[in-house]
C-alpha cells in the first residue's frame, strides 16, 4: 500500500504549497527526525514531502541547528541546551521562544526540581497541530494546514487495521460523556473526564481548535468558531498561554465548554501518547473537520480511537425521533423499524472490521463525512417521518404528550418546525396519509394533537423559546443576515438561524408578517392571532422583522451589501394571481384568488351579492369559494379540470366546502367569460378530457362540443399564483427558470449569485406551508455556512433523506382498538358562514386515546461495529432509549508512544493468524 492510494489533491487547494527547487539540507534532516512515517524513515525526502515542506517557511536553519541536537520527546533545561548546541543562553532562549512561538517545540515542568525543560515533540499531536493554532500563522504560511493534513494520514494508512483497541499510544483516543457513564460501576478513573480535570486541577487553558481553523484554510471548514474547543491540562496550558497559543480558564469555564460542545453534538477526546497517567489536552471535535477522528472513520478501523463503551438501543423505549441519528459522529446510530415483519425481525448489517480480514484502500471510506450522515437503513423506518417534508419527529411527540410531557413535546417539534400551532390547523397531513395505523383502520390524528401541544405556544406565560445554541464559545455570530419576506419559508430559515446564534432581519413588504399564513388563508382555517403568537416566539429570539419595506423598491440589495449584509434569504411567496387566458377575463368583476384573499385577510369589508363561479380545483379554490359565501354570496359554485379523485384539494376540504353550500363540479375548463355592460354575467365551460400528457406534464385537452354556460354575478379564478419579483433581482446573476421561478442549487439553495439563497415557493411554486417551513431550515444551514469563512457547503450535511418502511410486509400483534378521535365544533359560532374558527381543539382525554393507537413503527438500530463510544446519543435521547454500556474494556488501555509497537506487534500477530487460519463467518 503506498500513499497515492489518497494523494493529496493540490490543484483543489485554495492555495499553492511552496516548494523549494534547491532543498535545505537542515530541514531535510530534521523532517526525518521527527516523522513517523515508515517510509519516509527508511529513505532520503526531498522537497516533495510534507516532512519538508510543512517545516521549511516557518523553521530556520538556525532553528533546525538547535532542534538536531535534541531528541524526540525527550525534555531538555536550557542549561543542558547550552552545553548541547554551544550557544549561550542570552542567545538561545529567545530563539527558543521562538521555536515555541512557531509550534516546533512544547514545554514541560513535570521533573523533580520543576525546571522548566523544552521538548520536541512528534508531528502528531505535536508539532504539524501547533503550527495550526495560530490564525495569523495559518495566513501567512497556509501550507501548514496540508501539512497537517497529511501527518495525519499518511503515517497511519499502512497501519490502521493493525491497531489494538485503545488506540496503541497513537493520536487521541475518545472519552464519553461524563453523565453517559456517572452509573456504570465497572469504569476506571482514565475513562472519566473528571479524573483527568481534577489530576490538574487549576491548570486549564483555552486554545482555538487547529483542525477547526486548518480545514476552513483548506476550503473544507465546518462553520464553527474554532476558538477555545481545545482545553490544555498542566504543562500545556502554561506553554499556550506563554506561546500566545491561548489563555487560562477556571474549572466552571472548562465545564461550560464541555456542556457546550456536548450540545452542539461534539465528541470529547484526550490525548493517547504518553501512557495512562498523563495527557496533555482534552478536545471538543467535531466530526467534519477533526483529523482525529478521522483516523477511525476513513479507514474504517474504530480501534484507532473508540472508547471502551458501545451503545445500544432500548427498542421499547424508542421512538425514533432520529435525534441520535443526527448526532452521532460515526454513523453507528440509523433509524430502523420496531415492528416485525411477516419473517420475523429485521437483521441490519454491521460494519465490516479488520480484525480478521486483510485491509486495504477498498475498505476505506473516503466519504465517511457524508455516509456518516445516512439516516436510516434501506429496509426504511416510521412512514410518518418519512413523509413529512419537515421529518419532524412525529412518533416522539405523541409519546410525551401520552405522557403529558406537552411542554417537552412542543420542542421536539420545534426542532423541525417553529409553527406548530399554524400546521396543526392548516397542514395537508402527509404523516396522517402515510401513517402505519391507516393500513389497519384509521390513521392517528397526528395534527390534532400537535395542534394540542401547540396550545400553549399560543400563552406567552406557557410559551416555549428554544434556547440559542451557537457552535461558538464567544456567544453568538455577528454576520448581517437579510431575510426578504416574513412567510413561513424566510421566518422558518430567521428561527433556525437565531437558534445558531444569528440575529437575522427579516424584510417584509406587507404592514404585517406571515406572508401567506397571515394573507392568503382565512381565519376560519387559521385565527390570525395564532400566527402572531408564534411569530412573536421568532421576535423573542432575536429576529428582527421590518414591515412595510419592499426590497427592490425601497432598498436594493447593493444597499444592503452597503450596510454590511453577508447573505440574503430571498423567500417572497407566490404573492400574484393567474388569469386564465379566455375572452372576459379583465371584466372588474373577475378577480384572482390571491387578490380576493389577500382583501378578505387585511379585514376590508366585502360585500358579494348574488352568486359566484370559482375556477380552480386546489385548496386555494376552497377557500376563496367558502370565504364567498360568508361574504355574502348567495350561491357558490366550483368548476375544476380534475376528475373527483384528482383534485388537488383535500377531500376534508372539499367536504367542508360542500357542507357550507358549495356545488363542486369536476372535469371543466373555462371557455369564455360572458360580459354585459363591461361586466362578467357567467362563464361557459368546456369538458376537459385529460389534464396531463404521456408524460405526466400539465397539458389539458378538451371536447369543445360539450359545454356549459353558468350564470353568476362574480367570477374567481384560482388557477395558479405568479412571483412578483418587482426591482428585487435587479443588477444580481440569479438566474430564473420555468414560472418564472429562481434557478438554485437543490441541496443549497444557492443561486448564481452566491450570496442569494431561495426557498419556498419562488423555488418549488406554490406548495404546503410545511414544504416552506423545511425549506427555511435548510437555507438557514446554508447561510450559516457560506457566511462563516471558507466552510464547505456541502461536506457532512444532512441531507434529510428517509425511506419509509413496507407497510405490507408487517406481522401486528395486539395493539389498542380505541377508534380514531374527533375535535368537535364551537356552538356559539356558525361555522359555515363566520370567519372565526369554529374547530376545538383535542381535551386531554382524547390525546390520551389518540397517541395510544400509534404502532410505534419505528426505533434507532446501533451497530456496535461502527460505534467509537463517546456517549453524545445519550444526551440527545429524551426517551431514556439509548445507553453506554462498558464493552470493550481493553479499548482504555493507554500506552505511551515510544511503545506502540509492544502493543501493535502482538494483536498483528494474532490478526494474522486469524486471517489465515480462523474460521470464515458466513
């Protein structure tokens, strides 16, 4: 195996790595010292190699002069220097500050007179990571960071698979979650971080993360402020204090950025080189970037830094929110199913591992950083997070409301969704339509009880305001974010981005937010203060939101560059109605359904005599057609191309139409619109005979010899919604497509022009406000991205894809028979022709019989192969569901470096044998 299996791709570098035609001898000789790289030790560099090049722009010959002369990790007073080089010590201890400035040495005072000595350490952890702790450095010498790159790759690939558990005294080695493993009575003091705190007890210092700040210099960040995730113990601390590398910190500050690294879902590790009674740092990783972590992820051998515990799932106490999924850095953690099929249960896959088989490049996983990211088996999981566009936790929720855990549930719904109390009323219900229950009766009443738990989003004394949780130990971020529209796609992506840290303002040109949820649907669907309540959750968080300012018009975007804005979240809705193309149309008393609506919701007092004919087939059309009749209309009809089965409208809503007096009539396209007088008097139809061609595209074709003529005194059509993108993109590259939608990415949202993020409807066209809400969520880690200096948009991102398990393939046992409950209707309101909300909301009772008729289809599966150990599951687990257990006790066997091959010898040894003479597993 040799190192162009994974050659370092120069040309994809953000900057060129100097190499010297005529190398320095010095620097040759001291780049063969200190590596261990086997290769590189048995021959001669050359300024080819990273040994060279990653010393040569920050290390003198001078410096190179006094580093020969000491051994690797092996301490030195500056008497014992003096005698070893000849120089004095007024003329060699600033040089060898500077030495230490740079990175190439460490200090130690851990001797009997407690003498300061200085050491030179190895590449890694050691040298290639000290010269990345310092921002100006990475700057001015960005060769560092490929530097280190590559040691720590290019001494491990020959080697990986030969590693014992516990990581054989090289590189970091994972340390759980304190509280993961406060209750298992057989773990030994090194495996507690408070062992190792209290072993140094006063002597912490905070140092930027040189992973975190030489991936960003490479073009492949994580969008974390990298300062202080790097804590070092005892001697290191003094020596990053002294080399301006960090500062002190108190025992509570350390405690504060462990709790928050935990709650950014970072793994905690410690260094593994000098044997069980020292380290020299505790580290804060995160997955993306960590070169430590690294070593067990791409060449797909845990040992190399797995702890001595493995998790595994309660399956009755599981119900597959994904939280863990989400978090978990290895992969180890996807969703599954808890129900058996017609064959029993499913048996997952586990992970192949090198302990008895031979290992090479084509069992590394180049792409750990994204297949990491998978979240569940292809055998699928829970039908309801599946199908929701936002994937919102469904099964988990119901649970804590079965348990009265209401105020826990409304944030675990939050997490995917900051309006709950509006979909709860308004959503078209896809985890309902997919749901497990609906294949053996009737399908949960999911949304009702959501609209439930959201109830008490509606009181500002119950209200729940997540918690702002930057992945930064400097509180917030500062970056100018404009969000241009304040429906449910830019207030979602404003939540999401004040939930990380932000405080985004969000522009919008109507007098209130809320785009269409305030605008287009009627408050007999959707009280408006419902909308406000929730909004105001958003204010509370930090958002701020400017009404009545249409950007494009009253500010540009260059204006707002001007001012100092990053990026921009353009997200305004499909705001235009549609005509319909026929003779008539431009009649005054022909309106859009947008137009209509949009009055009705600002409150204007519209009066409809006689009786109305609306042209459309969706949700739009039902609204406009009820809000018509309470309007006043005398009669409504309804003209659609779609066949009954087809409508794009809800049957619950055409059956709501029907009940207030709406006649539905389906399979006609409008001809002509009759006029007298300038004004329309009745429509003629036309039979539609298909809406689509061969290929599924929207082609209605008609008999124009089957007709009919409708009289009515007001005509609506709802055929479609236009954008009214106004003076907005003017002078910007985004490009616009079909509809006149924006053309962007379709995992970033990211336009042609790169600080132009879309979502919602000005992407996809008019859709769901659910569809709007994920959208927001996901240009909200865009914009988080791209405004954090050189992070890769794409690299470990969730790419929120489910598969939803194969219903017809399950074997039920007993489960509860309670049939599907029903929200009754307020008395004191006519609610077929009030504009208030005649629709209550579950009693407690009712949501203890609906979430008791959930199958619980789904739960997290574990694969204890992949697994490393470091316990952040269990602190996203709400349901007490997944737990460490101490497995693998020989993984906290620590050694020093100097005798990895004691350990590594015996267990290649054993492997060998394995491989030749062990028995084959089927």
């Amino acid at each position: 195996m040799s190192q162009t299996h994974f050659p370092l791709d120069e040309s994809k570098l953000p900057f060129e790595i100097p190499k010297d035609e005529k190398p320095r001898e010095k620097i040759l000789k001291l780049g063969q010292k200190i590596t261990d790289r086997i290769p590189a030790k048995l021959r001669p560099l050359t300024a080819e190699d990273p040994e060279y090049w990653g010393l040569a722009g920050l290390i003198t010959d001078e410096m190179a002069d006094v580093a020969l002369k000491m051994k690797v990790r092996k301490p030195m007073t500056l008497p014992e220097l003096v005698k070893a080089t000849g120089k004095s010590a007024e003329e060699l201890e600033p040089l060898l500050y500077q030495m230490s400035y740079v990175g190439l040495l460490e200090y130690n005072w851990e001797n009997e007179k407690h003498e300061k000595q200085y050491v030179l350490p190895m590449f890694v952890p050691g040298s290639a990571e000290f010269f990345n702790m310092q921002k100006s450095q990475i700057q001015d010498h960005p060769e560092v960071t490929a530097f280190f790159e590559r040691m720590t790759f290019l001494p491990l690939e020959h080697i990986t698979a030969m590693v014992p558990p516990g990581g054989a005294g090289i590189g970091m080695h994972v340390i759980p979650v304190e509280k993961a493993i406060e209750t298992e009575n057989q773990s030994v003091d090194i495996e507690h971080i408070s062992h190792w705190l209290k072993k140094y007890d006063g002597k912490y210092a905070a140092s930027p993360c040189s992973c975190r700040m030489s991936r960003a210099r490479m073009g492949e960040g994580c969008g974390d402020d990298p300062e202080d995730w790097c804590i070092g113990v005892g001697d290191m601390a003094d020596y990053l204090v002294e080399t301006k590398k960090g500062h002190y910190v108190d025992y509570d500050e350390v405690m504060r950025i462990l709790k928050r690294a935990e709650d950014n879902g970072f793994v905690h590790q410690i260094t593994n080189i000098d044997g069980e009674n020292k380290i020299f740092a505790i580290c804060n990783c995160n997955v993306n970037i960590c070169n430590a972590l690294r070593t067990s992820q791409l060449f797909n051998t845990p040992n190399m830094s797995r702890s001595a515990y493995v998790a595994s799932v309660k399956p009755e106490n599981c119900v597959a929110c994904g939280r863990c999924v989400e978090y978990c850095p290895a992969g180890a953690v996807k969703l599954g199913q808890k129900l058996c099929t017609s064959h029993g249960p499913v048996e997952y896959p586990r992970q192949e591992l090198p302990d008895r088989v031979k290992w090479g490049p084509e069992k590394w996983d180049i792409d750990y950083r994204d297949k990491n990211r998978i979240n569940c088996y292809d055998t699928g999981t829970a039908p309801c997070k599946t199908a929701c566009p936002a994937h919102i936790a469904v099964q988990g929720y119901l649970k804590m409301a079965a348990q009265g855990r209401y105020t826990e549930a409304l944030a675990l719904i939050k997490r995917e969704n900051p309006f709950p109390a509006v979909c709860g009323r308004v959503c078209n219900r896809r985890c309902e339509d997919a749901c497990t229950r609906g294949t053996v009766d009737q399908a949960v009443a999911i949304d009702e009880v959501k609209k439930f738990i959201a109830q008490k989003d509606l009181e500002a004394s119950t209200r729940y305001v997540p918690p702002i949780n930057p992945p930064s130990n400097r509180g917030g971020f500062d970056e100018k974010i404009a969000i241009i529209g304040a429906g449910p796609a830019g207030l979602s992506c404003a939540f999401y981005l004040a939930e990380k840290g932000y405080r985004p303002t969000v522009f919008e040109k109507n007098q209130k937010p809320g785009g269409m949820l305030t605008y287009g649907i009627p408050s007999y669907k959707l009280e408006k203060d419902v909308v406000m309540a929730e909004i105001d959750v958003i204010r509370q968080m930090g958002v701020e939101i400017r009404c009545g300012v249409e950007v494009g018009k009253d500010v540009t975007l260059d204006e707002l560059r001007a001012q100092g804005y990053k990026a921009f979240y353009v997200a305004i809705g499909c705001q235009g109605g549609r005509k319909a193309g026929v003779p008539g149309e431009n009649a005054p008393n022909v309106t859009t359904a947008v137009d209509f609506l949009h009055r009705v919701n600002e409150g204007e007092k519209i009066t409809l005599d006689g009786k109305i004919v609306v042209v459309g087939g969706g949700n739009v059309a039902i609204d406009v057609v009820r809000s018509g009749l309470r309007c006043g209309a005398s009669a409504a009809d309804m003209y659609c191309l779609e066949a009954r089965d087809q409508m794009p409208a809800t049957p619950a809503e055409v059956a709501e139409a029907e009940e207030d007096g709406a006649s539905v009539h389906c399979g006609w396209g409008p001809k002509e619109i009759l006029t007298r007088d300038g004004k329309a008097v009745g429509v003629v139809f036309r039979r539609c005979v298909s809406v689509y061609d061969a290929e599924g595209r929207f082609a209605p074709t008609y008999d124009d010899n089957d007709t009919v003529t409708v009289e009515c005194d007001h005509v609506f059509l709802s055929i479609g919604q236009s954008i009214q993108w106004g003076g907005l993109l003017d002078g910007s590259k985004v490009e616009l497509g079909r509809g006149g939608r924006a053309v962007a990415d379709a995992l970033t949202y990211q336009t042609a022009q790169p600080d132009v993020f879309v979502g919602g409807d000005v992407y996809t066209g008019p859709k769901f406000a659910i569809d709007a809400i994920a959208a927001g969520k996901e240009g909200a880690v865009s914009i988080h991205r791209f405004v954090q200096p050189n992070t890769s948009m794409t690299i470990g991102r969730n790419r929120r894809q489910f598969i939803e398990l194969d219903k017809s393939d399950l074997a039920l046992e007993s489960y509860d028979t309670t049939a599907r409950q029903t929200a009754g209707m307020a008395q004191d309101i006519d609610y077929h022709r009030s504009f208030r909300d005649g629709h209550l909301t579950f009693t407690e009772e009712q949501v203890k019989k609906e979430t008791a008729r959930c199958l619980g289809c789904g739960a997290s599966v574990v694969d204890p192969n992949k697994c490393i150990g470091c316990g952040v599951c269990t602190t996203k687990c709400e349901f007490d569901a997944i737990h460490l257990s101490r497995e693998r006790p020989e993984c906290s066997t620590m050694v020093r470096s100097e005798d990895k091959f004691k350990a590594i010898l015996p267990y290649m040894l054993k492997r060998e044998f394995k491989i030749r003479f062990g028995k084959k597993e089927d």
